[in-house]
C-alpha cells in the first residue's frame, strides 16, 4: 500500500531564508509525487510533480524538489522564502492503478517571519 | 476561462437536512473526485467518479450520495446520516495526459447550526 509522510508539522522560517519541507513516502510501484499548496479556506494549487523523469523537478514560485528513491524522499526547497509563501504545503502520492487516487500527507504549515 | 468551480462558498446546515455542494469544471476532464478536509489534516477521499454514470466510494463515503449524469458536473450530497459534517470540502478533477494531474476547486466550508 501506498503512504505519505510528512516530517513536520508546522516549519517557521525567516524571509530571504531557505525553505525545506521533508517528505517520505512508500510504494509497491514507481510512484507519480506531487507537492501542493494551500492559502488559508482555498483550494490546492499544484506546485510540481515528478512522473518519472529527471529526479530534480522545478515548480512554480521558485519551489523545487528532489526524487530521491533510495531514501524514498521527495523534500521540498525553495532558496529564499517569501512572505506569501506561507500556507500549508501537502505531499501527494498517486495510486495511478486505482483511478487516479491520491494518497495525501498531513500536511506542514510553513509560517515566515519578517 | 477553464477551472473547476465550487458553490457555495459557504453553507449552512440544520440537524436533520440534507445538503448539495455543488461541483463544475469546464476543462473536459473524465475523471472528478470530492475530498473532505478537517482542520489539521490532509485531504480524505469521499466519492469519485471516473466516467459519467458511473462512481466508486472512497475512503469515507458513508453519509455521503453522489451523481454523475453529466461530464460536467459532479455534485455531492451530505445526508442527515453524516453525523459529524463540519467541514472543509474540495472538489477535483484529473487531466493533463501524460502524468495526468489532479485540479482543485476553490472548496466549500459547510457548518451545522
């Protein structure tokens, strides 16, 4: 079966610093990994994806993440935090045999200070 | 413009009723999907559906009806046998071929009175 392990529940940061968001997974098959973002009472914006390509994958806003099978590990980084980018960030996994289901993480609130 | 739209924002709901969260994408996508969210948590599947006419339950689907009679639309019901319904829901849809990738909704927070 399918999971998604999010290490930190919440991650508070400094602007202009750098962003890590950890995420583990397990899958019995070569797995489709996303990242999504949510403001506070909105929907889920896609950040980025991997579907078996490069292992490096950049997203949207500077966010960029690493398929590390070996460590069965999909974090999140950003370089220089924003204000705007706080909001809670969900690790997705894809049961792509079983009609496009997603499996999600719990989530972790990023809060950056000024 | 293509999306996915959600109404209502926001509802309201009586001990005993039923309520419909309406859920519409233009985008031509096969496939939709109705999460619930509940505060600190990731998203818990109720229903999808991956073709019209035709649906499957998800993880939480009890108290919960659902229809599918068009591409376009997918609305969910919560019945009176849902006992805990406060909540954040989120409607999705799957496109973008290869590597297909779940849209979202803008959601709708449902609260009891």
């Amino acid at each position: 079966a399918q999971s998604v392990t999010q290490l930190d529940s919440h991650v508070s940061v400094s602007e202009g610093t750098p962003v890590l968001l950890r995420c583990n997974y397990s899958s019995s098959y070569s797995p489709s990994l996303f990242w999504y973002v949510q403001h506070p009472n909105k929907g889920l914006q896609l950040l980025l994806k991997y579907t078996s390509a490069a292992t490096l994958v950049k997203g949207i806003n500077g966010f960029e993440a690493e398929f590390k099978k070996s460590e069965t590990s999909f974090h999140l980084t950003k370089p220089s935090a924003h204000m705007s980018d706080a909001a809670e960030y969900f690790c997705v996994v894809s049961e792509w045999n079983q009609g496009g289901k997603l499996i999600f993480g719990q989530g972790t609130e990023l809060s950056v200070k000024p | 413009d293509g999306g996915i739209t959600q109404s209502p924002k926001y509802l309201f709901r009586k001990e005993g009723q039923n309520v419909t969260l309406s859920c519409e994408q233009n985008l031509n996508h096969d496939a939709m999907y109705w999460y619930r969210q509940d505060p600190g948590q990731g998203l818990r599947l109720i229903y999808y559906s991956q073709i019209v006419n035709d649906f499957q339950k998800g993880d939480i689907a009890e108290g919960y009806s659902v229809s599918r009679e068009k591409k376009e639309s997918f609305p969910l019901t919560v019945t009176s046998a849902q006992k805990n319904p406060t909540a954040f829901y989120l409607c999705a849809s799957l496109g973008g071929g290869a590597g297909e990738t779940q849209y979202f909704g803008p959601g709708t927070r449902l609260l009891v009175l």
